[in-house]
C-alpha cells in the first residue's frame, strides 16, 4: 500500500435536507477520527471467581468526542456560524469526512461545544467538539 500525505481530507457537515447537501467547514486543522471507540468494561467477578482476579466482560462501544480545530476563525463565515447555532440548538447532525485516498467515512452528532481562542501572537481559531452517536460508517 502506497503511503500518502493526510492533507487534503474534507470535514463536512450536511446543510439542508431537502436536498441532502453537504458543505465544508473552511480552515480545519488537525483531526482525529475514532472508527472504533472504546468497550465499557463489565465487572462479573464473583466471591467463587479463582483466585484474586477480577473477571470481566465487554459492553457497549463508547465513541469519545471528536475535537476539530478552526484555523482562521470567522463568526461571520456561514459555516462556522452554523456550528455556533447548532450547539446553541443541540441540533443533531449530520457529518462526512472523505480523505485524501477518498475514502468517505459518516456518522451523526452533535456540537457539545464551540470555543474561540484569541492568542497575543497568533491567529483568530475555535475549537469544535462532536459527539457522535452511533456508529461512525464507512460509505
């Protein structure tokens, strides 16, 4: 497998439903993307269990929260004000990524959070953080 710069990935979130459009949050910067999250692990020791180990099965896959950054923040921009209205709203919705080898990954979610940072010496940014709920699909 050839291996290839992630630069180029598109971060996209879906506008209107009707038709489904999805557009591109300008300025992202570094991002990661859980496929697969965490199993809650499940205590099922009991006082018969051997020895002093704990015993314990799997549960449900916690997907964490995905932290994007905005390079070049613009409050005024149509899409970085959609994220502000959204997590105002607690508005579901709907994301696709598609890498630079185009694979396209989907999933739904919602904007826990949108913080501006103002440094002395740096650009205007924000930071998004998106929780998604269920699965994060391979399209």
């Amino acid at each position: 497998m050839a291996k290839m710069a992630a630069k180029g990935a598109i971060f996209a979130y879906e506008s209107s439903t009707s038709p489904s459009t999805f557009s591109t949050l300008p300025g992202v910067g570094d991002f990661d993307l859980p496929l697969v999250g965490e199993r809650d692990e499940i205590d099922v020791t009991s006082h018969d269990s051997v020895g002093d180990y704990e015993e314990t099965v799997l549960g449900v896959i916690r997907t964490p929260s995905i932290t994007v950054p905005i390079n070049g923040w613009d409050g005024t921009n149509t899409h970085h004000a959609a994220m502000v209205t959204r997590a105002q709203a607690n508005t579901l919705t709907n994301f696709k990524v598609t890498t630079k080898d185009t694979k396209v990954f989907t999933f739904s979610g919602y904007i826990k959070g949108v913080t501006i940072g103002n440094p002395v010496n740096g650009a205007l940014s924000a930071t998004l953080t998106i929780k998604p709920t269920g699965a994060i699909a391979v399209a």
